[in-house]
C-alpha cells in the first residue's frame, strides 16, 4: 500500500525532527 509507506515516511521524519530538537536542546 502507497499510503502505508507515506505514513511509515512521514513517521520517519517526525522522529528524525524530534530526534534533532532534542540534540540541539
């Protein structure tokens, strides 16, 4: 399913986003 892998992609940036605030925090 495309939006599955949408969805994985997504989630995968909101981690990497989160995983750098809290580097630089």
């Amino acid at each position: 399913n495309d939006n599955t892998i949408c969805s994985r992609l997504r989630n995968a940036k909101v981690e990497d986003l989160w995983s750098l605030t809290s580097f630089f925090d």
